[in-house]
C-alpha cells in the first residue's frame, strides 16, 4: 500500500519496504553464518598446523653420512693393564751393608770425643786425661773385668806406635807376648796387632789383651784396646768385642764403610 510520509516527505510502499527489510535481514543473516563457517575452517585449520608444526620439531633428523654406510657399532672391552710387578725382596729396600747393624748384644754410639763406636749392650763409659791434653775412653762391663779401651795415637805409624806400647806392656808381671802382627788396614790404611796377657793384681788374676793400632778414614792414628779375663778360658770374647768394635768405628766427619758419614 502506497502512503505519503509527511514526516519525511515522501511516499512510501510499506509492503515494498517490508519485502526490502526481510531480505536485508536474510542476507545478513546468511553472511554471518557463512562468517562462522570460515572461522571454524581457520581454527581447524590453525590447530592441524599447529600440531604438525610441534611433531616435526621432535623429529630426530635424518643423519648424514659422507659415502661410508654405517656399520654396527661395536664396543670393545678396554685394554686390560699390566699387573704390576712386585719388587723382590732385594728391590724393597738395599740390604743393610755389614756396619749398619750391630750384632746381638751391641749398641753403636756416637761419643763425644768424636768417634762411632759400637760397644757391648748395658757398659759403663768413663775417661782418664792423657800427658797431651786428650782423653782416654773407657767401656766397661760392671766392676771393669773387661774393657775395650780408645784412644787417638801420635806416633808414626801402626808398627812403631805397638812397638812403644810393648815397652810399656812389658813392664807388668807376667807379661808374655802371644802375638804382634803387621795387617793389612784396607782402604783406611796400615794396622798392627799386638796380643799378650800378664798377670794383674787390681784384677785378680790373668788379664787378656789385644791392642789394635790403625789409621782410620781421617788419615789419622787410633788404638782400640780389648781387655779380658784371661781364666775365663774364652779368648774368643775379647776377639769378637774387638772386631765388633772396628767394623764400627768411624771418626767424626769422615766416610766409612758404604761411603756414609756414620758419625756427625
């Protein structure tokens, strides 16, 4: 039906407009359906991507090879070490040369006059002062029964030194030589050896001596004298003190034996 519209001046068909506004609104309508659809085909679409996107980031890559096919890898045991060798018993440490260690029931000592010595186990040391200003050493066993007595010598040599000390030895009762012997002294030098017993009140009874005189590893002059009862039947005692007390001596400062200060 066709009207005038005074309030905008102009005529109008209300049927007309009404078929218009239906089919605006249809049309409408249809586009945001059509809106929708695209919109859910985008998030699909999004959401694939987005999935493959994150499994081809997971991808371990393909790995390249420079021609060579690659074999099986093969783990090989690690080279088992050489045993080591056990030192012998020599290889452990150097075997004690024959001045280290005293026999049994000696002592090595370093004595203030300036020597090494070793002596029996438990004996007394004492001094008496010499014409030249020097000391005389004593050990002692209880009661001076037996002695080993040290002193330094200023004669020419081993064989003249004994030759005045057999003087003196002469002078005591019953003085009977039983042997004076030029040895040989090795590297150190020249030795003698005078051996005697005499008869000694202050004893009481036959005393054994064996006066050694040698040039030690310092060039100088040294007498070693082992004094025991000669009843006791066992010259061997004096012996042994004697050659005890040797293969241990050794002058302050000087190198004996293996080549070792053995006294500081």
């Amino acid at each position: 039906m066709i009207r005038f519209d005074a309030e905008h001046q102009r005529w109008v068909d209300d049927e007309a407009d009404a078929l218009r506004s239906q089919r605006q609104t249809e049309s409408a309508r249809k586009q945001r359906q059509a809106l929708k659809g695209v919109f859910a085909v985008l998030a699909v679409c999004g959401l694939a991507f987005g999935t493959w996107a994150l499994g081809w980031k997971d991808e371990p890559r393909t790995p390249v090879y420079d021609g060579a096919q690659p074999g099986p890898v093969i783990s090989e045991p690690p080279a088992s070490s050489p045993p080591a060798q056990v030192p012998t018993e020599a290889e452990d440490e150097p075997s004690p040369s024959a001045s280290s260690t005293p026999p049994s029931g000696y002592e090595v000592t370093e004595d203030s006059e300036g020597f090494t010595i070793a002596v029996p186990e438990g004996w007394e040391r004492r001094t008496e002062s010499r014409e030249d200003g020097s000391e005389t050493v004593f050990y002692e066993a209880l009661g001076g029964a037996r002695q080993l007595q040290i002193f330094g010598v200023e004669d020419a040599d081993p064989d003249a030194s004994l030759e005045l000390a057999e003087k003196n030895a002469e002078k005591n009762e019953g003085y009977d030589r039983k042997g004076l012997d030029h040895l040989d002294g090795g590297e150190a030098g020249a030795a003698a050896r005078l051996e005697y017993t005499y008869d000694s009140e202050e004893h009481g009874g036959t005393r054994h001596v064996i006066d050694h005189r040698f040039e030690a590893e310092d060039g100088e002059l040294y007498a070693i004298v082992a004094y025991g009862p000669e009843e006791d039947g066992d010259e061997d005692d004096e012996k042994e003190m004697l050659e005890t007390a040797l293969d241990f001596f050794c002058p302050s400062g000087a190198q004996c034996g293996d080549g070792e200060t053995d006294a500081p």
